[in-house]
C-alpha cells in the first residue's frame, strides 16, 4: 500500500510527463465520463494535486480529474503510443506532446470543478496532507496539533494510520515518526509531554518529506549512507525501526521489538520509546 511520499513521487512523473504542453487526447473507459474528453482535449494540465491516496489532475480551463486508486489501481507512464502488455483494465488515458499518463484498474474517477473539489465527500472528510505542497509548513503543524489535541484520548498507533486525523502517514512512517518522538505506539497524546507533541506534529510532517526526497529513507542519511556503503541491503540502513524485528537499536542497542497495533505491524524500540 504506497503511503504519502510513494503518492507524490508517482503524481511527481505523472506532472513531468504530461503537465505544461497542450493535451492531445484523453479517453476515458466510464461512459459517464466520456462527454468530458472534448473539454480536456487541447487543454494543458497545471498540476497533479495529491491529497491522501487521491489525486486531482488539475486542467487550465478549471476542471479537474479526481482519482483514487484504491487497492488495485496503478498509473503507468508510457511514450506516445507504446501501450503497456497488460491484463488490467485501462481506465483513463491523457496523451501529452510526447508521453502518456495511463491509469489502470483504478475505480473511482470522476471530473469535478472547483465547487464539485469542495464538496467532493472524500476529499471532505479526510485529515490534513503532510505531503501537501500548497499548504505551508506552519499551518500544516498547526493543523496536526490542532487534530493531536483533538484526538488526545486515541492510541497514537491507531491515530498515525486514521486518514480522517492524518493523510499520508502510513505504516512505516507512522513506526519512524513514533521511533523519533521517543513514544510507544500504545501511547496517546494525553500521555504526551508538550514538547513531545511539538516534536510528533513536526516529525509527521519532517520523515515523510525525507522518504520523498530519498526514495523511502528514514533513517538518518549519514547511517543510511555508511551502511550502503558497507555492503548492508536496503532493508538493513532504510528505517530505524521498521522492518529490524530482533535487531539492535541503532540509537540505543536494545533489541527492536515487532508488535500489531491497530491492526498493522509496527516496530519499536522499547527503551527509546517507554513514554
Ligand atoms: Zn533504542
């Protein structure tokens, strides 16, 4: 399941393939869809807009196409015209000058204008976007705050991973995020000191903006970058806790444990993380 940071990297190569030049053809599977082609047809794509695992296709003449891929849908950048070999069903396709961006599988499509995006019942009901471009650094932590205050009473474990709280954290950024703030995953903020939630509503926003940039590094760059060096797979320098079940903290030394919270799998240390 891509989390926040793997969601921007992929509308990332949807933006450099198809945004800026005009838009030679979009076909869309759904009948319902289909009188829209016209209006996007010769229109140019300004952004790709993620927001939690949806996306919205922004277009100059105001509309937009929102996506979300649920399980199974997948994008898949392709030059003009070379069609992948696949089973799966395509969707949406939008030709750029030279590349096209084809979404397969994915079920829900749909084209909104501006009202349609504020009233969009999805888009309406999730939490604040830690990837979100637009929005910028202080407000985003304020806004986190504002929902670990209002959350106080949840289990941070369950709270990281609720995309009605919080989008984009998903679960080895929730693991790193907790790792860092020195929090047990059974924690809730109640349970929290003050500069501990300080130090929460900044990392949610801080290690999934260092796994975009790095390709899903949390650890910290230097470590990660020694042990690559020194012959060690990803799995071993990407976290600092996820995935290392049995293995030494790299902060501490004490062994990581591997437990389910809310559901999911999730590492901690239990020296660095007793509260
Ligand atoms: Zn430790």
């Amino acid at each position: 399941m891509p989390e926040g940071p793997e969601i921007r990297r992929a509308a990332d190569r949807i933006e450099q393939a198809i945004a800026g030049p005009l838009i030679e053809d979009v076909q869309f599977a759904f009948e319902h869809l289909q009188p829209y082609e016209s209006e996007l047809i010769g229109q140019r794509v300004l952004e790709v807009e993620t927001r939690g695992k949806a996306m919205l296709t922004h277009f100059d003449n105001g509309l937009s196409i929102y996506s979300h891929n649920q399980l199974y849908g997948v994008w898949m950048i392709r030059p003009k015209g070379h069609f992948p070999q696949t089973r799966r069903q395509l969707r949406l396709a939008i030709h750029g000058d030279e590349k096209m961006a084809l979404l397969y599988s994915a079920s829900s499509i749909e084209v909104l204008g501006q009202e349609g995006i504020k009233n969009h019942s999805f888009l309406r009901g999730i939490g604040p976007d830690v990837m979100n471009k637009a929005t910028q650094k202080q407000t985003l932590k304020r806004r986190l705050s504002k929902q670990l205050e209002k959350h106080k009473r949840r289990r941070l474990c369950g709270l990281l991973l609720d995309q009605k709280v919080v989008c984009g954290i998903g679960n080895y950024l929730r693991s790193e995020i907790l790792f860092l703030a020195g929090v047990h995953p059974s924690q809730r903020p109640v349970d929290c000191t003050e500069s501990q939630l300080k130090l929460l509503a900044k990392l949610m926003i801080s290690v999934p903006e260092q796994a975009y940039k790095t390709g899903g590094i949390t650890n910290d760059l230097k470590r990660a970058e020694t042990l690559k060096a020194q012959g060690a797979p990803k799995s071993q320098y990407r976290h600092w806790v996820f995935g290392r079940k049995n293995q030494s903290c790299y902060s501490c030394g004490e062994t990581i444990i591997k437990s389910t919270f809310a559901g999911r799998r999730c590492y901690y240390c239990p020296t660095c993380q007793n509260g």
